[in-house]
C-alpha cells in the first residue's frame, strides 16, 4: 500500500533532507526532533519504507509504503 502527504508549504530546506528522520534532529521550525523519527521506526517495523522530497511547485510529500498484509 502506498500512501502520500503532501502539503503546500515552503518545502524542506535541501541541507534538512538527509537528516530529517533522525532522532532529535531540529530544523528551524522548532519541534522535540523525535515526531518524524517514530514515525520512521514505527513504518520500518511494520517492514515497510518512508521517504520525503520538496515539489518544484512548493510544499513536501511524503510517501509511505507498507506492504499489505494477507
């Protein structure tokens, strides 16, 4: 199954990408830095992946596969 959100927002800044599913990692925009980080252990568990990436339009989607279960 693969769910996406996206929003329409500023998008990510690019030195953010490659940190942004890290423990206690904090961009600007303030936060605890876990919210992302346990969203990612828990997608991982279920075996499944999560990613982000900025639109060219704006904002940021994120893309979430699970697999289904039978």
């Amino acid at each position: 199954m693969l769910v996406t959100f996206a929003d329409d927002g500023p998008g990510i800044p690019e030195q953010d990408l490659p940190r942004i599913f890290e423990r206690f990692y904090k961009g600007k925009g303030g936060g605890s830095g876990l919210g992302l980080a346990i969203t990612k252990a828990i997608v991982e568990k279920s075996a499944g992946s999560i990613s982000v990436e900025n639109c060219p339009a704006g904002g940021a989607v994120f893309t979430v596969n699970l697999p289904l279960a039978l």
